[in-house]
C-alpha cells in the first residue's frame, strides 16, 4: 500500500518556507472539494430517501383512492398512478446518475489536488484498496445499485398494474 499512497514526486524538501502560503492553499482547496465531494454524497442520500418516500406515498393514495381495495379500482386511476411513479421513476434514475457522473469528477479533481500533496489518499490509496470497483466481490460502488433500485419500482409497478388490469 506504501508505494501506491505516497507521491515520490512531493517530499519534505518541496515544504520550504518560501513555499508555505502555497502548500497551505492547496491543502485548503483539497480539504474543500474533499467536503465537497462528501456534501454530494449526502445529497444523494436525501434524494434517495426523497424518492422512495413520494413513491410510498403515491401507492398508499392510489390505494386509498381505490378504497383499499387496488383489484377492483378503475384501470384509469390506476394507469394515472402508474404513470406518475414510472415518472417518478426516471427522475429517480437520472438524479442518481447525475449524482454518480458529479462525484467522479470531483474526485477527479481531488486526485489532481493529490499530485501536490504528499499522500495519495484517496484517488490511489482507497480507492486502489478497493480494486477501483471493478471486482463487485471486493467492491460494489453504491452508486451502481442505487441506479438499479428506481428500474426495480419501476418493473414492479408495471408487473403489478398489468396484474390487477389482466384480471
């Protein structure tokens, strides 16, 4: 891990004095796309929670709407709900896609940030620990299943609304 993590490039003779305003600015901007980077993090995380909250409450209206009862409702409110969450759905997707595609770059950036400091932390140390994500036995990144989950409802949905309008 030692060989990966350290940058053989930045040593203790690039920490001269003259240099210190410099270092410590680079320092500052990595520590802010590192915070960065992680408020990305959390914001997928709420719109996650987001999602799936507004797609419980769009089933459990429908439910109530159809009187408990979502085999006998009309095709029409049920077609109506099925749309809204399939729309749902894809919104869903595309801001978890969105959210992936944004958090690349920022590490991008981050490792760029890292080539001025004396450790690869993140972009060869962790990330080079976890095979990069290309073996789902060691690592499956949690973006790629979160992209699977709003697919998932949206099948489900569909199986469920031809069940109840086949019957």
């Amino acid at each position: 891990m030692g060989d990966v993590l350290w940058n053989t490039e930045v040593g203790a003779a690039e920490y001269s004095v003259a240099d210190d305003r410099y270092r410590q600015a680079v320092l500052e901007q990595y520590k802010l796309c590192v915070e960065m980077a992680d408020r990305v993090s959390a914001r997928r995380n709420l719109t996650n929670t987001f999602f799936l909250s507004l797609n419980s409450a769009v089933v459990a209206v429908v439910a109530a709407v159809s009187g408990g009862a979502l085999a006998g409702a009309s095709v029409a409110l049920l077609l109506a709900g099925l749309v809204i969450l399939l729309v749902q759905c894809a919104a869903w997707y595309v801001m978890v896609r969105s959210y992936r595609q944004l958090n690349r770059a920022k590490y991008a950036v981050i490792g760029a940030f890292e080539e001025r400091l004396p450790a690869f932390a993140y972009s060869r140390g962790e990330w080079g620990a976890l095979g990069e994500g290309r073996d789902w036995r060691r690592y499956l990144p949690l973006t790629y299943v979160e992209q699977w989950v709003p697919v998932v409802f949206a099948v489900s949905y569909v199986m469920g609304f031809l069940a109840l309008v086949t019957r």
